[in-house]
C-alpha cells in the first residue's frame, strides 16, 4: 500500500515538474508561436465551413482547399480596397484634427453666446479651453497611434503568412490531434472533460460566428449609411461600429459619438441624419439581425451580462470587455458542471 501511494506521489510530482517546465519553454519560445497561434484561431473559425461542404459529400482536403479560396479571395479584396482607404482616411482625418477642434470650438463660443445670458466667469473659460486643447491631442495621438498600428501590423506579416499552412494541416489531421489530445487525459476523467469541452466549443464558436457576421453587418451598414449622407470619414466609422459591436450594450454608443461628434462640426442636420442613421442600424441589429443570428444562444441574463462586462472591464480593459460574455457563459457551464457531479455523489 505505501508502495502504491508512494509510485502515485512519484507519477503526480513528474507530471507537475513536466507541466512548470514545459509552460516555461512555452514562454521562452513566445515569440515562435505566434505563426501557431494565428493558426488555431485561423482553423477554429474556419473549420464549421468546412464541416458544412463536408455535409455535401465534398472530401475533407477538397472542402478546405474550398474554404481557403473564398477567404483568401475575400481577404484579398478587403486589403486591396479596404486597407488603403482606411490609412488614407486615417491621415486625412490627422490632417483635418486642427481644423475640426477649431470648429468645435467656435461652436462651443456660438453656443455660449446664444443660451447663456451671462458670459462665463474666466476660470470656467479657462478649463473649457484647456478640455478642447486636450482633446484635440487625444484625437490626433489617436489617429497617429491607429496608423503606426496598422503599419505595426507588418511585424506580425510572416506569421500571418505562414500561418495559413500550419492552419491547413491542423484542419485536415483535426481528429488525429484531438484523438492524441483525448488520450492524454486520464482515463477517469475523460467522459466528463470531454463533454465540458463540447459545451465550452459550442459557446465559443457560436459567440464568435454570430458576433463576426453581426460586426460585419453592423459596420458595413454604418459605413455606407454614413457616405449616403455625405459624412466624411465613412469607412473609419464603419471599422468603429464593427469593433464596438463586440461591446455589449455600450458599443452602439461608443460608435455613436465620434460619428454625431463631427456630423455636428458640419451642421445640425448633417447631424440629424447621423443619429437617424445609427439609430436604424441599431434597431435593425436589434429587431432582426441579433434575434436571427446570436439568439439566446448563450442563455445569460442581461444583468449577469452587465456583471461580466463590468467586472471583466474592470479587471482586464477592452479585452476582458469582449471576452465577458463568452467566459461568463464558460464559467456557468463549468460551475454547473462541478455542482452536478457533487449532487450525484452524494
């Protein structure tokens, strides 16, 4: 019996000491898995499409060789059309920070002298001033850190390139590696992780699908909603309304600012159809598109939402934000995953 316990002591100590030393490689060699990392998001986002035409009796190799053409066709387009127009737009609007912050702030004098009967004491002008000088550079640091991260982004070129290789073999030996996967897990334990894992799989591709495709609807529609009505800068608003998507429940609001914001610097009812405009979309995602696509899929309560994204905000920024809800719901399939298993123990 001591032999037993003691070999059992052995086997869990060198699986530690084996786990501490390979998480440490891990984040020695950070740097080389980044092609591996863009690679598995590459694959886990593309792999329901492929087990759609896999459905069409099309073969596993062919149906990716499929799926690949469409993206990189796709892709091609939005960096041939898309990315330029953006940098462009990105400079422009560098350009044009001064003159807006000059507009905005003979509206803020134009307004003062209209409804207040009073002029403000110095002091007060002083700190309306000093708010307008600081957001003038806050709006062009922005500009100038959203360009140099876009141009940033030519670091992570080599592995964007080859990621798609290593995405390729991943996809097409996906049941070997997860069959290799499942018989690292002990044996005791296998029936009850691989079922959590399914749930988990199912939280998190369905969020970042119905997400992707809601961003993509949202932007595009705000985007060209924006250039109807003559607003400049349409494309960067679009890219803003897509992002802030990922947002619950403030990202219409995120997006609504900087677009009434500079409708307002070229007249009121330029700023009129703006909100017009934004609040469409809004009702459109929210009538239709969220109910078709999202659902409630991930069967959370709008209050343990607003928890999350707090909290997660809190704690982690803009990224713990957009993961809220996804690790909100992981963290609820888990919790009530432990606590049946200890009811049925009892």
């Amino acid at each position: 019996m001591e032999k037993l316990k003691a070999k059992l002591l052995y086997r869990r100590l060198f699986l530690f000491v084996v786990t501490i030393a390979g998480l440490y490689f891990l984040y020695r060699v950070r740097i080389i898995l980044i092609p591996f990392l863009f690679a598995f998001i590459i694959a886990y986002l593309v792999n329901p499409l492929v087990i759609r035409a896999e459905k069409r009796k099309v073969p596993r190799i062919w149906a990716i060789l499929l799926v690949y053409l469409a993206v990189f066709g796709i892709a091609g387009l939005v960096l041939t059309y898309g990315v330029p127009g953006v940098i462009g737009e990105l400079n422009s609007l560098s350009g044009t920070i001064p003159r807006l912050t000059a507009e905005a702030r003979e509206l803020l004098v134009h307004m003062e002298n209209r409804y207040s009967p009073t002029w403000l004491p110095e002091g007060v002008r002083a700190v309306i001033d000093e708010r307008v000088r600081l957001g003038e550079r806050f709006l062009l640091e922005s500009a100038k850190s959203a360009t140099a991260s876009s141009l940033r982004l030519l670091y992570y070129l080599p592995g964007l390139l080859i990621a798609p290789v290593f995405a390729f073999y991943m996809l097409k030996d996906r049941d070997r590696i997860l069959e290799s996967f499942t018989m690292t897990i002990p044996r005791k334990y296998r029936n009850d992780f691989l079922a959590v894992g399914r749930d988990l799989n199912d939280i998190f591709r369905g969020f970042f699908r119905c997400q992707i495709v809601l961003s993509l609807i949202v932007g595009v529609l705000t985007g060209l909603g924006m250039y109807i009505i003559g607003l400049d800068f349409a494309i960067i608003l679009g890219l803003i309304s897509a992002v802030t998507e990922f947002i619950p429940f403030l990202g219409p609001l995120l997006s609504a600012i900087p677009a009434v914001s500079l409708a307002l610097l070229v007249s009121k009812k330029t700023a009129l159809y703006t909100v017009l405009v934004v609040v469409v979309v809004q009702q459109l995602e929210n009538a239709v598109l969220s109910p078709r696509i999202m659902g409630k899929s991930l069967g959370l309560h709008p209050l343990v939402v607003i928890f999350a994204v707090g909290s997660a905000g809190e704690l982690f920024g803009l990224a713990g934000i957009i993961m809220a809800v996804p690790v909100a719901a992981s963290v609820r399939v888990i919790l009530r995953y432990i606590y049946l298993k200890l009811v049925d123990e009892r």
